[in-house]
C-alpha cells in the first residue's frame, strides 16, 4: 500500500486546483474513468478530472484525451467539431488528429507545423464500457493491477449494462464511503430495497489485500427491489465488497442459486468536492428483460445514497481517526480510511 516518495516530483497544478499538492500529485497517479465510451465520437466532449478540463474525441479509430485548451490561442477544444479528419479548433480552424497532432492549420497550410502546436496527451485505456485515464506525466499502459478488476464483467451468461453516470456535489471519498457502508440500509434504502426494520448490522471483518481491502457481509437483507420477493424463506444473502483504494470498489451481490449481480463503483474525483460516479453493472439473470430498468432501479438507489454525500461536512473525507465517532458496523469504512492513510493522502 506505501507509494513512491514524493520529493523527485513537482506536480504542475491545474488553475484553481481544490487539491493540496501533495494529495493531487498521489491522485495523479491513479486511473479514474471519465466518460462513457458510448459518448465519445468524432465530436469533442469535454470533461474534468482533478480539476483538470479535458477533452475526449475519437480520430481515425484512436482515441484522444488532452487538456481541453488549443496550444495556439488558448479556446476549449470542447467548442468546436469533428471534421473527419479531428476536431477543429472553432476559433481559428486548427484540425487536431490522432495522437493529438495538429495536422492542419487554415492561415498556413502550406507551412510545416511546429510541434508547440501538437496536444499534449494523456493515456486511454477503454475498459466496463469506460474510458480510463491517468493524469501522471509518466504514467504507461495499465497493467493488470492499475484499473480494479470487475468480476465476472467477460464471463460468458452475463450481461454487461453500462448505467448513466451521475454528478455528486461531494467528494470521491465521502461518496466511495458510502457505497461500502452497510449500516445506513434501513435509513436511506428503505423506499428501494431495504427493511426499514431491519437496522441491526451482523458482525463482519474486512481483510486487506494488496489493492485496499476485502469484506463478506452476510445478512438477510434482500437485494430485490420492493415489491419484489424471490428469496426462499431464511435466505442469507452475500454481499462481497472489494475495495480498489482510491476511489473504485466492486459489490457481488449472491442472489438464490447461482444468481449473480456485480456492481462497480468508480467514484472520478472531478475535484475535491465534485465527483461523477459511473456504475456498470454484469448480471446473469433477467437478461432479457430492458436495461432502462436497470437504469432507473440504479439511478432510485444512488440518489437516496447522493443526498447524504451532499449533505455531509466536512465534504472531503476525514482521515484522522478522531475527527468522527466510529461504530463496529464501521469496520469497511475504518479499513478504507487506513488505506487512503496508507497511500499517503491527507484527506480532509
């Protein structure tokens, strides 16, 4: 869990960066996604990540992620249009390939194009039906251990569904806390799926591992949406958390039988106090019903939980052990505040 020293690096920060910089040039490190890869074509979007805008476009099947700013007189590349060959810069005309290389500028053409004029980039990886970044100047491809690994997500029987992000006025930390709670069912849960006198948490014990942490929480708190009753008398239902510091985790649902539901949550800091938080979800059961059930059931449940993340302060999560009272049924939520500890973060 202990990262590289920090001394030999001197991150530059993004203008009006929410960040202390030690914590943003940790953060940096890691992968985060930052769109839908069914939103990203020849048309820039745009997007932000640790304060840093970026723009995300496709050019000649590769896929570009920059600061979204021209190199030649600073307008957000996020205003202009794809024109088959890039995006075009919508203040001068500037064309931007793959690779982010300027490859045609309308006032010169006939000029060779310096290379001040060449986006600088950031790695890709498309990944849950995601596109992943990292901001680290010398970050490389991923390797298996860089973006959490979802289970089951290729296993033949089940069906990918990549859900609508959602924008949280809070932070990645308070959010990802949240989604590894399992004290607050009966509270905020009660309209969807849970018992609202139901409350008691039985006994569990995370375990690390070599990313954050583990935890099986077994419990008869069914995962059906209200209405809805499946589980034969007495069920035990297995929740397993696994948690990918710093800000993405997994739930695997044990439905009856062999009934699976995986749930990712990747909670992308969009600053200290912003977060987007994308859920793509594999299942092997009802995959022939629609997804825009999927969707909605998953959009009712986040947004019970987004009205606490919103509503708490200090919006940055607290990483002293003595700035919030902690009970038993907290153990998910003391093992992960350890493991940002760990990472070196400071935390709010």
């Amino acid at each position: 869990m202990a990262t590289a020293p920090l001394a030999s690096f001197e991150p530059v920060l993004p203008h009006g960066c929410t960040f202390t910089p030690q914590d943003w040039a940790i953060l940096s490190r890691q992968w985060y996604p930052v769109a839908l890869a069914r939103e990203v074509g020849e048309a820039p979007i745009k997007a932000r990540l640790l304060d840093q805008p970026l723009v995300l476009y496709r050019a000649q099947d590769a896929l570009v992620i920059a600061p979204d700013r021209c190199p030649h007189r600073g307008v957000p590349l996020s205003m202009g249009r794809g024109n088959g060959r890039g995006v075009e810069c919508p203040y001068h005309g500037l064309t931007f390939g793959a690779g982010g290389r300027c490859v045609h500028v309308p006032a010169q053409p006939q000029r060779s194009i310096p290379a001040q004029f060449h986006l600088h980039t950031y790695p890709a990886v498309e990944r849950y039906g995601l596109i992943w970044t990292c901001l680290d100047p010398a970050a490389t491809a991923p390797d298996t251990d860089a973006i959490i690994a979802m289970p089951h997500w290729d296993e033949a029987g089940f069906q990918q569904i990549v859900c609508p992000w959602i924008d949280i006025r809070g932070s990645a930390g308070r959010q990802m806390e949240g989604f590894l709670d399992v004290a607050h069912f009966a509270f905020i849960h009660s309209e969807s799926f849970a018992d609202p006198d139901n409350a008691q948490v039985p006994d569990y014990r995370p375990r690390r591992t070599a990313q954050g942490f583990e935890a099986e929480y077994w419990s008869n708190v069914a995962n059906y949406p209200k209405g809805v009753d499946k589980a034969p008398p007495g069920f035990r239902w297995l929740r397993h958390f696994r948690c990918h510091v710093p800000f993405t985790a997994t739930l695997e649902v044990h439905f009856p039988g062999d009934d699976r539901l995986v749930i990712l949550n990747a909670a992308s800091p969009v600053s200290a106090t912003e977060t987007r938080l994308f859920v793509p979800i594999a299942r092997n059961f009802d995959t022939d019903q629609p997804v825009q059930g999927v969707y909605d059931f998953n959009r009712q449940v986040f947004e019970e939980d987004r009205a606490m993340v919103e509503a708490q302060w200090p919006a940055q999560l607290p990483l002293d052990p003595s700035a919030e009272a902690h009970l038993t049924a907290d153990m998910s939520s003391m093992f992960y505040r350890r493991a940002l500890r760990d990472l070196g973060l400071c935390g709010g």
